[in-house]
C-alpha cells in the first residue's frame, strides 16, 4: 500500500513549540485520513528546527464507494420537515426519495445517498490546505504580501504518495503561492543546495548527507552520548538536564559537541547559581568533580555546524558571554551576603502578594502565627518555626532570586547558614515550598514541616476566603498541589494534624470578620476538597476509591492520617471473607430497610424490644451486635480499627442465621416493627467504623 511523506520547511521553529507541532501535524491528517476512509497502517511525526515532517505508511489508494439509506419524515408531514430532510440528503426533490412502508408507522421517505470511491491523491489535496492555514502553533505570523500565518516563514512544502516499488507521484495542492512538490534543503550552512526527495528512507538518508539528523531523540541521544564522552575525558562527570537536552536538541540540525572552561574563581558561587547561570544564557551544560560532587569550572556546549578551526571560535565566543553572566551572578551573591534576610523583611509590605490578600509581608505575619500554632503538633522547637517562617520569603527581593526566580528558598537557605541561622531553620526556608510535585520529596525535619504546612495552609484557606477555588482544569495558584502537599507531608511524617481546627485559625487570621457559620461554611468545603485530594493521592497509592468514600461518608474526618488507617482496615477487611460477607448482609439489611422506609414514608428509628423477640435467631444477632458495637466502639477510641473491624466480623454468623430463619415482614405490626429496628441496628453498628452502603461488592 502506499505511504504518504509530508515535510514543511520554513525559517527556525522556536525549540519549545517543535514537538507539540510534530504531534499536532500526525494527528490532524491521520484523523483528515480516516474521516474520509483512508485508514492507515501506522503514522510518525519529525522535526528539526527548520522543517516539520509526517510520514503516514499504509494508506490505501483510494477510498471505497459507499451506500446509505437515511430514513426521513413520514409522507404528508409539513414542507418544513421535508425541506430539512432533502436538505441534509442532498436531494434537489422529494421525488428523488423512495417511500417505504412500517406497518405501524405507516409510510414514510428514504434517501439513498450513494458515494463513489476517490482517489487517496485527491482527498488528501483537497484537506490539506485547511490544515496548513489553520495549524495551531501557540503564536504565528504573517510576511510579505499574504494572509497565512505559520510559526516563521513558510518556504517549501513535499507531498509525496505511493507504494515503495514505485516512484511516488506529487500530491497537487498550493497555499499562499507555495506548491506542493518533492524538493527540499539540508543544513543551512553546510549544505544549503535543494535535492530531490521520494519517500521516507530515502528522505532520511539524503537529509544525513546534507548535514541533517531528521529524528529529534536520535539528536539528543547524540548530543548525551558526547557530552557524556566529553566529561569522561576530563575526569569529571556532566550533569544531566532533560529540560536543556530537549531545549538543545531542538536549535541544531547536526549537532557538534564542544568543551569550554571558566575562571576557577566564580566557583565561590553557589553551583545552583553557576548551573542557572550558564543554562539560561548560553544554553550549556555543566560537569562536576565526582570527587567532591562540586561543579567544575567547565562547560559543554552544543554548536550547529562543523567549524574549520575545530569550534576554538565558537567556543571562545561562549567563555566570553558566559564569563560576563557569572560576573553578575557573584555580584547578586556578594551584594545579598551583605544584607541580612532579616534586613530585607521591610520590603516585603512593598510586594503585593494578591490584591484581596495583602502584601508579602502581611502574609508572613499570618504564617509566623500559624507556624506557632503547628509547632507543638509536628513536634518542632516553637521559636524556631516562628523563625523559620519569618524568614521563609525573606529572600523573594534579593537580587539572585530577582534574577532566577526558581532559586526562591534555595538561595534563603544558602544565606541563613552564612549568616549564622540555626541550621533547622535554614533547612525550612527551603524545604517550606516542598513537596512541588508528586516526584518531590517532602520536608522531614520538624522545622521545615512547620513551615511547610503553614505555608500551604494558609495559601488554602486565603484562596477559599475570597472565594477564587480551582475550576475544572484551571488552577492558577496550585491549590491541588498544595493540598496533596499538607496530605504527602502528613502521612509521610506519620502526623495527627486536626485539619479542621488550623483551617479555621487561618481563616481566622485572613478574615478576622468572618461569622462562625460563614467559616464552618468554608472549612467545610475545604475539607470537601481535601477529600477529593486525599482520593486521587490514596488511588495512586491503589486504595479503592468507594472505601474512602465510605470513611467520609461518616463526617467529622479531618485528621487524614486516621482516615488512611480506616481506609486501610477496612480494605483488609472486606477483602477478607468475613468481611465480604458481612458486606452482603449489611447491604441486603440495608435494602430491607430502604423498601420499608420508603412505603412507610418514615425512617425507622428506636431500639427493638426484647420480650418482642420470638425466635432464637433474632436473640442471639440483638446480643451479637451489643457486644459487636461496644467493642468497635471501644477500638475506634482508641484507634484500633484493625480490632473494630475484628469486631465487627463476629457478626458474621448471627446476621446470616437470622436471614436463614427469620421472616422480618412479619403479619403482626409490632413483630416487623421489632425486626426493621433489629435491622437498624446493624446498620448502626458497622457505621461505628464506616458507612458501608458507600462500599462496593
């Protein structure tokens, strides 16, 4: 079967947009392809910084002849219908329709649309063009005298169709004066002349030849295996960054791997600084001494061409570039080591951190308070987390984090251990931003989860006070993130932490206003919210989703660590075969109950009597569930769920014999009355632990 190559050549796609634009080419043309009936066989995307590349294998040469026969309104209804029919069949007159007869209908029309089969070529001429004028690149432009826009000038477009025995044909079709052919370029400047393309292995081939490697992770596999060959020879080992391989691979069509070095002097700067450094102006990786762990005074950079002086120039030119940018870096260092974080507090009232919340500054008055609050719950020296949460953004306005603003936390870190801080507060005014995702380690030291939690707290509770919560897929504050960062640094650090009580203090401090009922109002779906969180957190660590849901149902739970717990023992449990099949009873008790209460329009309430108790079954489930629910009860205070659920399980044989033996819809009214309120009780009974109508199964 044939094989369809698109490429697109144009001026340097920005190295951020090229993969998602690879993405988006295969996918609006396969799915052009199928909507037509053309399935395929299998569709890979390429891209270089100058050209986007499709090859689709397997398309079929044209598409099949189709026959529908589409049912319309029956004969004699309004014009209206019968115009709307003819309309979206395509028929100029009814009396192009057929009339077909249903026995209980009556008759009524039919339209047969039949559609003959096209050529794979044509189809896809005629598609195309719709797509190149509308592609979705995050910005685009215009030039010259035209109206499309592409992410740079458009120069060239291939288009070729065939199967590999034979030499494929050009698919006809032209956009803003650019027709579709099989020419393209290789490499800018090491071999900018046009050359003939016919399908993909060849395509790929030529490409090579003109100093062109097509497959973007072949260029990084290229540009690592280098690097990696470079550092080895120098003794020292390179620091991987995914984010700056992708970055690289995508400004070079050859990549050309090169050793550059700086003064040993600027290694007096923090390696972070020195990394971010180099990253961010130069593009350029850094190696460190496997000795020491510390950076080397030595790059790696990543140039486009083959120089004829062996890349001394190239290379001479970024020492210079990089040389300039690390004098700045030690002049924000030493300029911030000679202010004290406590110095800088006063600028704080100066930054607004939003505008319904206050500034900076005020917010680190409410995280002191309630770092205060947390101390003795986490375990953590109270001054010491008040300290730590006062200079936790203390370095937002030093001149380093003005100019790297990821190095927030780090840098403040770095600055209290010179400056003589205890070293559990230095380590949280770092570790108070973590977790920052889900492969983000959580703070440990009592300090730092202080910090932490007042940090996350209250950016919660203010974003809920002036009522700006996530909605659907947005969430521009990262509230999701913060809230599974107090559940991961609660569970992690084995914390008993009353969520309710320290929501309501941060409301508290936000809204000093705030009625009682308006605060339980917002604490309430916080904890709502919480829970959400704390299911999709549990669901990842393969929890049943209807086993958390059971432990909310109960209310009153904001203390996540005993809800795991719960969660966890009753996971065990009903997955035990008492459990299960307690489970069964409840759910069939449960059931009863439901159909009673609905015909009798009235829940059904009150204890059972004993001297109504007629059968041996009903005593002995009556006297199981009193022991059952007293020692549940007893486990759950002092959170032994392991042995309430244990408690709970003897119920087992009781709660089946009396569904063998007993008839709880009684003739005599007081007798079914009696048993409904036996029922109630085992309800009643496994609700001590959790609401079990919640479970599944």
């Amino acid at each position: 079967m044939p094989d369809l190559l698109l490429e697109f050549f144009s001026e340097e796609i920005p190295a951020r947009m090229q993969r998602r634009a690879a993405e988006d080419l295969k996918s609006l043309v396969t799915n052009a392809l199928v909507d037509a009936g053309l399935p395929y066989e299998g569709a890979k995307a390429y891209f270089t910084p100058r050209r986007l590349a499709l090859h689709v294998a397997g398309v079929p040469a044209g598409s099949a002849a189709t026959r529908e026969e589409r049912k319309g309104p029956r004969v004699g209804s309004p014009e209206k219908a019968l115009e709307g029919f003819l309309r979206g069949a395509g028929l100029s007159s009814i009396d192009e329709a057929t009339i077909q007869n249903d026995p209980k209908k009556g008759d009524f029309y039919v339209a047969v649309i039949e559609k003959p089969g096209r050529d794979a070529k044509e189809i896809i001429a005629d598609f195309m063009p719709g797509i190149v004028r509308n592609f979705p690149w995050p910005k685009s432009m215009k030039w010259g005298s035209g109206s499309m826009r592409w992410v740079r000038p458009l120069h060239s477009i291939i288009a070729t169709f065939g199967p590999e025995t034979e030499e494929p044909d050009v698919i006809g079709f032209e956009v803003e004066g650019i027709v579709a052919g099989n020419m393209t370029r290789g490499h800018r400047f090491l071999a900018g002349e046009a050359f003939k393309v016919r399908r993909l292995d060849d395509y790929a081939t030529q490409l090579e030849k003109h100093k062109v490697v097509l497959d973007a992770d072949r260029r990084k596999d290229m540009i690592l295996a280098d690097a990696k060959d470079r550092a080895l020879a120098l003794g020292l080992e390179l620091v991987e960054d995914a984010g700056l391989l992708e970055e690289v691979a995508g400004l070079v069509e050859w990549p050309v791997v090169l050793t550059g070095s700086f003064d040993e002097a600027f290694l007096e700067i923090p390696d972070e600084c020195i990394r971010l450094t180099i990253r961010a102006n130069q593009k350029c990786f850094v190696m460190k001494d496997p000795k020491t762990g510390r950076l080397a005074n030595k790059f790696i950079l990543v140039s486009n061409i083959i120089a004829p002086d062996g890349g001394k120039l190239i290379v001479a030119g970024n020492e210079k570039v990089i040389r300039a940018r690390l004098s700045d870096a030690r002049f924000f260092w030493e300029t911030d080591l000679k202010t004290r974080l406590d110095s800088n507090l006063p600028k704080l009232d100066s930054i607004v951190f939003h505008e319904k919340l206050g500034t900076q500054g005020e917010r680190v008055k409410r995280l002191e308070a309630l770092a205060a609050e947390l101390a003795p719950i986490v375990g953590a020296d109270k001054d010491k987390a008040v300290r730590a949460a006062r200079l936790a953004k203390a370095d937002l306005v030093s001149q380093m984090v003005y100019e790297f603003p990821e190095l927030q936390g780090l840098m403040g870190r770095t600055y209290a251990t010179k400056q003589g801080e205890d070293e559990s507060v230095a380590i949280a005014i770092e570790d108070h931003y973590r977790p920052q995702g889900p492969s983000d380690s959580v703070p440990t030291d009592p300090v730092a989860v202080a910090a932490a939690l007042a940090d996350k707290l209250d950016l919660l509770a203010g974003f809920w006070a002036i009522d700006e919560k996530p909605t659907g897929s947005k969430d521009p504050f990262a509230l999701r993130r913060a809230a599974l960062g107090v559940i991961r640094i609660a569970l992690e650090n084995n914390l008993r932490l009353p969520l309710g009580g320290k929501l309501t203090e941060s409301l508290r401090q936000i809204k000093p206003e705030l009625a009682s009922a308006e605060a339980k109002a917002l604490v309430d779906d916080l904890l709502s919210f919480f829970a959400d969180r704390l299911k999709v957190h549990l669901k990842d660590e393969g929890a049943r989703h209807d086993l958390i849901d059971a432990v909310f149902a109960l209310g009153g739970q904001d203390d996540l660590l005993l809800v795991v717990k719960r969660v966890e023992a009753l996971g065990s449990f009903v997955s035990s075969d008492d459990g299960a099949n307690l489970l069964a009873g409840y759910k069939r008790a449960v059931n009863i109950l439901r159909a009673e209460e609905k015909k009798d329009g009235a829940p059904v309430e009150g204890r059972p009597h004993a001297d109504h108790f007629k059968e041996q079954a009903e005593i002995d489930l009556a006297a199981a569930i009193d022991t059952a629910r007293a020692a549940a009860e007893s486990a759950v205070a002092s959170e032994d769920f392991e042995g309430a659920m244990a408690a709970l399980s003897k119920l087992r044989p009781p709660v089946d014999k009396f569904f063998e033996d007993i008839l709880v819809n009684a003739d005599d009214p007081a007798l079914r009355k009696n048993r409904l309120q036996l029922l109630a009780e085992i309800r009643n009974a496994t609700h001590v632990v959790a609401d079990f109508s919640k479970v599944a199964g």
